[in-house]
C-alpha cells in the first residue's frame, strides 16, 4: 500500500466546489494508467469499493465521507496536433484545453468556456452550455474497463451521448474515462446558436467575441468560480431540466396561465428536444414554485443569480443541501407535477 502512495482518511471536502463532505477512508492520486490500474488492483483485492475524484465540480460528498478507495484523477497529457486533433488526459483542467484551442484560433469549445472541472468529467455527463456540448468534438474516449483492468478505445457512437448523458454516466462502474481525442476545426466558424449569446454579440462573432460573452453571461450567473462570488460554493446547475412530451409540457403551460403564473403561453421558456420533446426550464420552474432566487435554509441557499444553483455558504452540511434540495423537488412536484433529478453525482 505505501508503495502506492495511498492515504488513509483525506478530507475530501477541499476537493470539491461545493466543500461539503467527509473524507475518504483511503485516498490516492495517480498521475499515469499504470498506476490507476495498480491502485485500482489494490482496491480490488483487498474487497474495497473505489470511485474516482477529478476535478469536484459536479460531486456531492456524503457528510459520513466515502468508506473505501478515492482515486484522484491527475492524468495530465496535453497534445495539440496540426489538424485540429488534440489528446487530453482525463486530469487536465477543462479550462486548459479550451484555452490551447481557442489560442489556436480552433473553433469547437468557444461555448464551453469558464467551465469548471477536468477533461475526464467532459465526456461523462457530455457538459454542454451556450448551445454547444462536447459530444459534438469527441473523436475517441480511452477508458480503462473497470473489470478486466485492460485500456480501450471508444468512438462517440459507443459513448451513447444524450443531454447531459452517456454510457458513463449511465453505467459508472463499467469504464473510467483515462483521456479524450477532440476534433476542433482550425480556423472554423464560431457556434452562435443560444437565444441570449445572438443577443450579445450577433451571428458573426469571432471565437474570441463569443468566448468573451459567454465568460460575461456566466459571471453574471455566479457560475464562474470566483471566490470574491458570495455564490461561489456551489456544484453549478442542481438539477437537470427535465424533458417531457409534448403533451406534458402543454399540460404544464396550461396549469401556468390557468394560475395567472404568467400572461401567455409564450411566457413559459420551453425549448424543443430530441424526438418531439420538450426541454422545461428548471430554474423557471423553481422560481415560479415559490422558490425565490436567494432563498436559505441556514448554510445552504438557491444562488442569488439563479435559481437552478444551489450555493453553501460555509459551516453547512451534506444533509442540510440534500434536505432542501428534496424541498425545492417537493414544492415543484407540488406545483407543477414534475419531477425534477438531481444533476451532480452523489459520491456512494
Ligand atoms: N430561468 C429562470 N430563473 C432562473 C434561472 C433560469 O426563470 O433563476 C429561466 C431563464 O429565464 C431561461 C431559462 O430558465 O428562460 C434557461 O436559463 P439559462 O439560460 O440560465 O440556462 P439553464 O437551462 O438554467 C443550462 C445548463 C447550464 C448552462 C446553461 C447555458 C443544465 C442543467 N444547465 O442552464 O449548465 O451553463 O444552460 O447553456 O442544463 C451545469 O450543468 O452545471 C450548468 C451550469
């Protein structure tokens, strides 16, 4: 075990954005995929559950912590190739590969800037925002296969990406995902396709424009870590916008002008999905539950620029977020008859 460089009882809480949460009873982290193979070996023999940490934006740390092996992402490969390719490991910062593509001038992560959190996490839960998801530039996905410890190679038609979605997301214990192949298009058109960003900078802003806009739509939303934000302590969106049918999301833009919840049927944001679908605005949502922006329940809080963030403001506990965020889905059930899912992984 020493060899290895595992730790016992690591406070995870300082790992992640939201710093909440007990420790992990053995921590590691691991630079190469040897060395996760070897720790993962370890974990294995010995009967202990294990799970991988990266970058802590998007987890949930129980207050009890994690009673087995946490392995803390560092893969660090970064190679940007002349056409566009680039090969990142599953540890680099996201923000350092966007940074590399758009110094680049390679268009294709223009949109998913300031976003927090480490390659490994991108292909995950397929991060989106600004109307681009990086399901859009996976070429490959190197995963490890958890049971027979053997690396693989995975092309986007395996991944399975939906919104916010994958086959990783969906089966965590099967692949963990070691490093990522992008195509970017060097010199490529910017994507301005989300309502607010043609707002901000028009259809035929430069990379760099919408970068910018998008770093100033995000601020304004806290959903920059900045640690001067007093909504800075959070995991992003709570919950994900969930998508209905057709005839769900007209039963609920019904239920809404019925109630004088708004004037017109146009005043619900909706958005059309896959399949006929529908995508409802969880933040609307919560807000229109009666669920103001700013709200608190002693440590935790519904971030004061938007309602879809739930924000610690330090001395809370893991109970205390989950209790009100079960509140929040209580009162939007209550009110509308939807059921919202939690969106950042519960560390179990
Ligand atoms: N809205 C409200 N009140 C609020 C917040 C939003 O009424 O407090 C309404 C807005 O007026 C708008 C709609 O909800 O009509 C959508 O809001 P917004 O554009 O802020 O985006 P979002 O749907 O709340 C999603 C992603 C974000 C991503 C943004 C921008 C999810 C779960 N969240 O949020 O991703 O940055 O779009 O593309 O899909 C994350 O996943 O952690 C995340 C931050």
């Amino acid at each position: 075990m020493s060899t290895l460089g595992i730790q016992r009882d690591v406070p995870l809480a300082p790992l992640t954005t939201l710093e909440l949460g007990g420790p992990a009873k053995y921590f590691v982290r691991v630079d190469d995929e040897s060395a996760l193979a070897d720790v993962l070996r370890w974990a294995a023999d010995e009967g202990m559950p294990s799970a991988i940490l990266g970058g802590g934006s998007n987890l949930i740390v129980p207050d009890e912590g994690y009673d087995g092996l946490v392995v803390h992402m560092g893969i660090g490969n970064l190679d940007f190739r002349g056409d566009g390719t680039v090969d990142a490991g599953a540890g680099v910062p996201w923000e350092t590969v966007v940074d590399g593509a758009l110094s680049r001038d390679w268009a294709g992560l223009e949109c998913l800037t300031g976003i927090p959190g480490s390659v490994g996490a991108a292909p995950i839960q397929n991060v989106g925002a600004y109307g681009q998801e990086v399901a859009e530039v996976v070429a490959k996905v190197r995963v490890l296969r958890r049971e027979t410890l053997a690396l693989e190679e995975l092309v986007p038609e395996d991944c399975a990406f939906g919104y916010r979605d994958s086959l990783f997301k969906r089966e965590p214990g099967r692949f963990i995902v070691c490093g990522v192949r992008f195509a970017l298009r060097p010199h490529g058109p910017a994507t301005v396709r989300y309502a607010e960003l043609h707002g901000a900078i028009g259809a035929d802003a430069t990379l760099a424009d919408v970068r910018g806009a998008v770093l100033e739509l995000r601020r304004r939303k806290s959903m920059l870590i900045d640690p001067h934000d007093p909504n800075h302590r959070s995991a992003g969106s709570f919950f994900l916008n969930p998508i209905v049918s057709g005839a769900e999301a007209e039963r609920v833009v019904g239920q809404a002008v019925r109630d004088n919840v708004v004037a017109a049927p146009s005043d619900v944001p909706r958005y059309p999905a896959a399949d006929g679908e529908v995508k409802l605005a969880a933040g609307w949502l919560i807000e229109k539950a009666g669920i103001a922006k700013g709200t608190r329940r002693g440590a935790i809080g519904v971030s004061t620029k938007h309602a879809l963030t739930l924000v610690h403001h330090g001395g809370g506990t893991t109970a205390d977020l989950l209790a009100f965020a079960d509140e929040i889905r209580a009162r939007v059930r209550d009110r509308f008859g939807v059921d919202l899912q939690r969106e950042p992984r519960l560390l179990a």
